[in-house]
C-alpha cells in the first residue's frame, strides 16, 4: 500500500509498504478515507519529539471503512463506517474506566520506554513517535487499530465523512480544553491558536455555557473562520497589545478561561520570539512557551488555564510566581478520544457543530510532503489538509 | 525502575538453601546462578547494542552481550580461566530484584492467575513451560535467549497465603538458584489489587562478583519488569499490545 513516511527531520516520503495485518484479537483493518495533518505533527517533522524513527508511517486523525475485525472483537463488523480516536487505549484499565484514556496503562506497545522519559507511560497515539507506542500512523491506505472497540465509533447516517473526521482528534481535543476550563455561566473564554483545536475549543466553550469567546492569532483568515463560525471576538497579536486589549474587553478583570491550543512552538512578535527560539535551537530549551506566559499574565485572578496544545519537554522563564499569587487553577492533558467521541457525533448529527469547514485542502496521499508543507507555513489559507488515500 | 538494595534481615527471611557442590565438567568455571544471569544480561545488552545508533558502540555492546550469553550457555568464561576463578563451586550472594505493578482486577482473581504456575510461561518471557508436579512441586524451564538452548530446575512452594502472597524456591542441587516472593495486596480506592514481586538470585562471590552482579541487576531487572507488565496486560486487556509485525518504511517492524 501507500503510506507517507518519516524519513528525517523535517522530511516526508511516500512509500510503497506492506499492507497491514491483525496482530491481536482486538485489532481491526481500516481502509482509510480520510486522514487529516495536525499541528501536533509539526512538531514530529521538526525533530522536538524524540523517538522517531527512519520509515515512521504518520497521521493520527482520520475515519474510514471496517475491512477486517480480529477475533476478541464482539460487536464490529467488516464494512462499518468509523471515526477512530488518535488514542490507543485499552478499556480495561482503571484509567479506561474512570474515563482517562490518554493516561491508559496499556496501550502504549512501548510502555518501558516512555516509563523512562516520563515516569509513568502515558497511552499510544497513532503515528506519533515511539515514546507514543510506535504505531504506523494514519496517513496510509490501510491502518492497523488496536483494541478497535474501545477506540472506534460508528459515524451516524447522515453525517459526512469530513464531518466526522475531526471528531477524531481536533474536536475532542478542543472539548477537552473548554470541558477543563469548568466554564459556568457569564464566563469569558479566551482561545490562543485559532487553527483546528482552538476553532474546536471555541465552539465548544458555548456548548458548555460561555458568554464571550475570545479568539488571539496571527492569521486573518483563521480570524476569519472563528468569527464567521464560531462567534468568536479576535485578536490579531501582531496588530494589538493582547493583554491590553484582553484587559480592556473584560472590564479591567481578565478572561476568566484562557485556553492554550498552541502549545510548543508558539511564534510570538518581537525579542521574546527570538529569545526562545535560540534556546529551543541550542537544545538549552525544548519549548518555546510565549502563548502560556501571556496567558498566566492575562487570566483573571482565580481563573483556570487549559492547556491542550502539546509541550514535549522544558521550558524557562515560567511566571509560576504569577500564577501562584493570582490564584490560577492549570488544568492539562492529552485529550480522552474515547470519553468524548460519542457526544461530539450527537451535536455533529444534530447540527450543533460541523467542522467541515475546517477542511480547506482535499487532496491525494501522493500530495502528502506538499501538504505538510503547506499547512506548516500557512499558505493558500490552509487550515488543514486532509488526504484521500 | 524499582530495583532496590536489600536489607540483610530481609536476605535471611526469604530462606536460601545451601549450595551444593557443582557437578559439571572439568572446564565449566561459571556457577549455574551465574550462567543464567549471564545469558540473560547478555541477550539483554545485545539486543540494546542492536538498537544503538552509533555503529561502534552499537557493536561494541552486542559483541560483549553474545559473549555474555554464550558464556551463559556453555558455562566456560575465559576471563574466569585467564584469573583461575572458578565461580561455579563457590558460594554466591544473593541479588534481588524487586517490581511493584498495581493491576485493575479482583484480588481473588490476580492471586488465582498467578497461583497457578502454569500460567507463568503466558507472560514470562523467558519462560518454556511451568508444570506443576504436586500441589507444591514444580518444573520449570527456561529459555537461554538467544537460541542457546534452554535450563530447567524444580522448584518448591515454602509459603502459600490465598489472596496474600505466594513463596517459592528452587530444590536444592537444581541447575537454577532463584527464590521468588509475590505479595498481593487490595489497592486503596477500588485501583485493584497492587503486585510486588520480589526474586532472588545467586551472584558470584567476592569483589568481582559483586561488580558484575551490579552491572547485572539492572539489565536483569528490566526483563523482569516487562514480564510483570504483560501480566498487568494480560489480565487488563487479554493480550499484550504490541507493534512487532506491522508495516513501516522499515518493512514489517520488529517490535
């Protein structure tokens, strides 16, 4: 089969690959229909996440068609139409059971080595490095699932394959982040990243019952978008002093939640920009953290940062003596596909939310290094590319 | 990784059996304990040499592992020839691994499992088979990794405490000198049942044993530590998740 692989930093090949087979009783084949980029892969390419290895198929976000089910599996059966969470989680678990699948303990297949690095293993994740199990990723014409049950979700009639898709990974990453905001009503929600998760994120603090959303990019035509599709107010950092302009939206208190959807390589203006970019570069800093300083330095007294943009590893000049005199609450973490996947299709279906729009690039698997290429710089008002493999 | 230094009090509970004199040929020079820390270590540490990426030291590693296993397998260590040392008739100190896991099941049902030693092999990887020969006499045989053939012993219960903990040691005269002590506790707040397994083996005497078994411990600890992590899976998901198989720009991975 086609597949898009890792082959170096910064660095995409397409491959021709043996088609994949069901290694466990709980594995089921995927035809994949459509796999999307995402910013979290960015920071594979880039070379921040350790890991990775030379082949790495990649792409974690994506829906398809049941070709093949293992033997354990009870009720999934060959031909289903399925959105699949990026996250490998078992179900058995007491993670799976209290409903923390991105902390389940076995569904990394390289439990030992993230041990190492964290401590603790956290769940695979498709196609993210071996540190997230090593599993071939999405953006190939087949893909292998483990525990297929516990990860897959039948797509309702009447919804549409790009609809469904990013109820794979971006969606419920952006519900997450509103979910741990604990939003009540009369509050302000502030978004940093107006891409995929932050669009999610936006939309999603309404449902959960937020008076104001409040959107901070760079890029109009995402400003655009969170505007026109997610009633969002914007702010463009290189046009305004957010944290004036945030001050002055808020009455003088601040955004109650502020949600960060940009996480690692966060690009800010002026000296602070190059300042971290240095140090990511001589490797004396892994992370370049400007959205989560502005946002401790922004949030009302006693407010909660969420935080669902991904960090790998350390990052300096943390104001934690601001966030610890100001009261703020931190709240983090890998999504939970899996707890959220099933009430996300119920507002796709009945037309609370459809991120389709999201889906600005339909192309060939073949146009898969372009496409990243693309979506890494921003060009042609790409907010993401999804490949038809 | 929980490996720990043990208490002399503790050392002394667990009840070792004294060694008997070897019986091998006249040029095997590495006690039985020994060869089977050997080859263990050695399979380890080749295996982690293929994965390096510097190419020397990559080699370097596996070069020193094979010589690790085989000297595991045959029982002949040129090193001890050269030093006229001879390991397999003296009396070793016991090294200890210790691995706490808590797994989400029943107490009952994580006592059962493990009780029945049969069931070992399922997730021991280094295990062939476990055959119980009475309700506490056992068979064991293990696999010397790399394909070096396999060592079996026999292996008794000295303590059997439904729900609580099992106790077990090798016979004396057996080709193996293990003991192995496995706790079984309810975790707090409905977690499941917490496991911690304690195994003893015997290292060489003197200096240079206590050096190698230090060297050792580690790499011996991690086989350990996985095989009780597949027991966790085994009993969570009914299987032991894995990409070994599946295809990359690599081919079909390796695991």
């Amino acid at each position: 089969m086609k597949a898009l692989c890792w082959v170096g930093t910064n660095k995409l090949s397409v491959e021709r690959i043996p088609d994949p087979e069901i290694l466990n009783p709980h594995d089921a084949i995927v035809r994949v229909g459509l796999s999307s980029v995402c910013g979290s892969d960015l920071h594979l390419l880039d070379g921040y996440v350790p890991t990775m290895r030379e082949g790495d198929v990649i792409g974690h976000e994506f829906m398809g068609e049941v070709v093949e089910v293992g033997p354990a599996l009870k009720k999934m059966k060959r031909g289903d139409r399925v959105v699949v969470g990026s996250v490998v989680a078992c179900g058995g678990c007491w993670f799976c059971d209290t409903g923390q699948y991105s902390l389940c303990d076995n569904g990394n297949a390289h439990a030992a080595v993230a041990e190492k690095a964290l401590g603790y293993p956290p769940a695979g994740i498709f196609g993210y490095s071996h540190a997230f199990g090593g599993y071939s990723g999405s953006h190939a014409q087949y893909i292998r699932v483990p525990f297929a049950e516990t990860g897959s979700f039948i797509i309702p009639d009447g919804v549409r394959d790009e609809s469904a898709l990013f109820c794979s990974d971006a969606f419920p990453t952006g519900f997450m982040a509103a979910d741990m905001c604990g939003i009540e009503p009369g509050d302000i929600v502030a978004v940093w990243g107006a891409g995929g998760v932050g669009q999610m994120a936006m939309q999603s603090a309404y449902l959960l019952g937020a008076s104001r959303v409040i959107a901070i990019d760079r890029f109009p035509e995402r400003l655009a978008l969170a505007r026109q599709h997610a009633r969002a107010e914007t702010l463009n950092y290189e046009e305004v002093d957010v944290l004036e302009a945030l001050k002055e939206m808020t009455g003088g208190r601040g955004p109650d939640r502020c949600i960060d959807a940009v996480g690692m390589e966060a690009h800010t203006p002026g000296a602070e920009h190059y300042y971290d970019l240095v140090k990511q570069q001589l490797r004396i800093e892994t992370d370049r953290p400007a959205v989560l300083r502005q946002a401790i330095m922004a949030c009302r007294k006693g407010g909660t940062l969420s935080i669902v943009g991904v960090y790998g590893g350390l990052i300096d000049k943390f104001p934690m003596g601001v966030a610890m005199n100001k009261g703020l609450t931190f709240r983090m973490g890998q999504m939970h596909a899996q707890k959220y996947i099933p009430r996300l299709l119920d507002y796709v279906q009945a037309g609370a939310v459809d991120p389709a729009y999201m889906l600005t690039h339909r192309w060939p698997l073949e146009r898969g290094p372009e496409g990243y290429d693309m979506f890494k710089h921003k060009t042609d008002k790409c907010v993401r590319v999804a490949f038809q493999p | 990784m929980a490996a720990t230094k043990r208490s002399s009090r503790a050392a002394t509970s667990a009840g070792y059996h004294p060694r008997t004199p070897a019986t091998g040929t006249s040029h095997v020079n590495v006690g039985p304990a020994e060869r089977v820390v050997s080859a263990l270590a050695g399979a380890a540490l080749a295996y982690a040499g293929a994965q390096r990426k510097s190419k020397a030291g990559g080699v370097a590693l596996a070069a020193l592992g094979t010589s690790l296993a085989l000297r595991g397998a045959t029982g002949v260590c040129p090193v001890n020839g050269l030093f006229g040392r001879n390991s397999a008739t003296r009396q070793p100190a016991p090294i200890e691994i210790k691995e706490t896991f808590t797994v989400y099941r029943d107490l009952s049902q994580v006592y059962g499992y493990w009780r029945r030693f049969e069931n070992l092999p399922t997730f021991m990887e280094h295990l062939e088979s476990v055959e119980e020969l009475d309700e506490r006499r056992s068979h064991w045989v293990a696999r010397i990794p790399g394909g070096l053939g396999t060592v079996a012993w026999d292996s008794e219960i000295t303590r059997d405490e439904p729900n609580r903990l099992i106790a077990y040691q090798s016979l004396p005269g057996s080709q193996v000198d293990q003991s192995g002590e496995v706790r079984f506790r309810q975790a707090e707040g409905n977690k499941g049942t917490e496991l911690q397994v304690v195994l003893h083996y015997r290292a060489p005497l003197g200096k240079l044993g206590k050096g190698v078994a230090k060297l050792l411990n580690p790499a011996l600890a991690e086989l350990i530590r996985s095989d009780i992590r597949r027991f966790k899976m085994m009993m969570e998901t009914g299987e032991v998740p894995t990409i070994e198989g599946q295809p990359s720009g690599r081919g079909h991975d390796q695991g």
